[in-house]
C-alpha cells in the first residue's frame, strides 16, 4: 500500500519544498482517473498533487499519460494569463501544481451572478484559444505524434474511442459500426480548421472554480486540463454547455467575442460541432465500463448522454444527406 504522506513529501524535495513543512494532506473529490490529493504547509500554501493510475488499470486509449497534457495546459494558460493553476514540478508518475481558490460552480449563484461569470469565462476561454501548437492531437502522445493537419488527428482521436467501445462492449444507443460510418459522412467539414489551438475539452461546471475573496463571485481557476488537445477551438464549445447548445450561452458569447474569440455558427461550423459532441457523448458512454460505474451513474448517461449522442449523429446524418 502507499504512503501518501511520504510519496507527498518526496514530490515536495522533487520540487525544492521543504518536506518537513508539510502539515495536512487529504484526497481531493471529484476526479474519476488520477488520484488528487491536497497538500498543505505550514505556511498556509496550498498544492494539489496528482498521480496516475497503476499502469494496469483500465482506461481508455487516450488517457495514457494525462499528465503530460495536464502540464502543457497549464503553461499554456499561464502565458496568456488564464485563471489557472500554476505549474510547480512534474516527475516520474506525479504533477504538482498550486491550488486555485473557490469551489466548483454549482447552483447557489445569483442570476446577475451567473451572466457575469459567463461574461468572464467567455474572456478566458477566448484568450486560451490564442495559443497555438506544433500539431494536432494530444500533447500526451496517447495516440501517436501530432499531425499535420486537423482530419487525421480528429479522425484518429474519434476512431480510437470507437474502438474502446467494441474492446469493452459499450453500450451505445446505436451500433458502433453505424456511429462510425455517421461521423465519417461528414469528416469534410474538418478541412476548414488549419491552425492548432489550444483546446481544454473539459470545461464543465465541475472544472470551473467560483471563489468569494470579498464577497463578489469571480472566477477562481479553471483546472483537471488533462483532457487537453491542440485542435478546433469550437470543440470547446461541447463540454462548455454540456448536454446544451452553446449557442444559447448568450453572456459567454458575448465575452468570447469581446476578447476576440471567433463563434460563428455556419453550416461547416454546425457539423464540426455535431461531430465534436458525438466525440465527448462516445467518452462519457465508453469510460463507464472501464470505470465500473454504479447503476445511478449507469442509468444517468443512458438517460441523459445516450439520447444528445443520437442527436448529434442525427444532426450529422440529416447535413450529409443520403449515402449509398
């Protein structure tokens, strides 16, 4: 069994932390792959350290070396000012980071509350969306090199969850052939997307951090960017206004646009973003057999996630039009 205490106090010398200064450690919610846990000082300061899972635990085949992608994120968003955690050390097998304030957004905002969060996260997605890779893909190197060109990452990233599915037998609202053919109809649309932008592809609620430092909501840190890729900034849009349309985001638009992002809904964009959400709906219904999720999580992506699957496929199918 690990010590969490003496592996937390190696990654502090790792780092050039005094390890004698450690006074609090405890595992951190949430997170449903890494293990997470929370460190604290003597002095007050506060990390968030994260270690991956035994290699021979089952995940799915982009998830091989989340960390990497974790770190990029975050030197990334750090130079283009990004409400983010900062990057303090990384090693073999762990990344320590500071700990951003605040709780995940939930329910108790106020309505002027909300719109103006939205406003801001719109500012600060548009601003990651500045940064530029070498490549497409993931950083990680989970499913090879970057490539050069958005089709060939996309394609790769979308056939290695397809293949996930058949490996665990998923259980997906339409047969995993069929999905495949669906998004392959529309793969065309990928061509219009020439510049690799950074992409964290996880920012629900639970990943964005609301803090109080004088009683005024802000935004205290958007974090878990292990999921990130260099790809179309519009694929942010999915996990953005997860099981929704972003499109009735009207505040984060409007902060989105204001800090130069590009949101424009045309029918290449309409696609693009169909396919994208099929992408994130096939994760959120493969990752649940390797993850042995319980029946009420079970229940709630069959209810839930299944049927924006089928939309998006729908959506893709009806835009491609007839095959054969």
């Amino acid at each position: 069994m690990v010590d969490s205490w003496e592996r937390a106090r190696h990654v502090l010398q790792e780092a050039g932390l005094d390890p004698g200064r450690l006074a609090h450690l405890a595992p951190m919610t949430g997170g449903t792959y890494n293990t997470v846990e929370e460190l604290r000082l003597t002095d007050g300061s506060r990390y968030v350290l994260k270690v991956p899972p035994p290699a021979v635990v089952p995940g799915l085949r982009h998830e091989r070396e989340l960390l990497v992608s974790e770190a990029e994120f975050y030197r990334s968003a750090a130079r283009v000012e990004v409400t983010a955690p900062q990057l303090v050390s990384m090693g073999d097998g762990f990344l320590l980071m500071t700990a951003c304030p605040g709780d995940p957004w939930d329910g108790t905002l106020t309505d002027a509350e909300h719109a103006s969060l939205r406003t801001e996260l719109g500012r600060q997605v548009a601003r990651l969306h500045r940064v530029t890779g070498p490549g497409f893909g993931y950083p990680s190197g989970a499913l090879g090199p970057l490539c050069p060109d958005w089709r060939t990452a996309f394609t790769g990233m979308i056939d290695a969850v397809l293949d996930d599915a058949r490996r665990y037998g998923a259980r997906l609202p339409r047969p995993v052939d069929e999905v495949a053919r669906t998004a392959a109809s529309a793969y065309g649309a990928l061509d219009e997307v020439t510049v690799p932008c950074l992409v964290h592809f996880d920012l629900w609620r639970g990943n964005i951090l609301v803090d109080r430092p004088e009683g005024e909501a802000r935004i205290g840190g958007l974090i878990d960017g292990e999921r990130m890729f260099w790809g179309d900034p519009l694929a942010d849009f999915v996990s953005l206004a997860l099981l929704g349309d972003i499109r009735n985001d009207e505040e984060f638009l409007a902060g989105y646009r204001e800090a130069g992002g590009r949101a424009r809904f045309g029918a290449p964009a309409r696609l693009r973003l169909a396919l994208y959400r099929a992408y994130l709906y096939l994760i959120m219904l493969t990752e649940t057999i390797p993850r042995r999720a319980g029946e009420e999580q079970e229940r709630w992506v069959q209810e839930r996630v299944a049927p924006e699957l089928l939309a998006a496929l729908d959506e893709i199918a009806e835009a491609a039009g007839p095959t054969g």
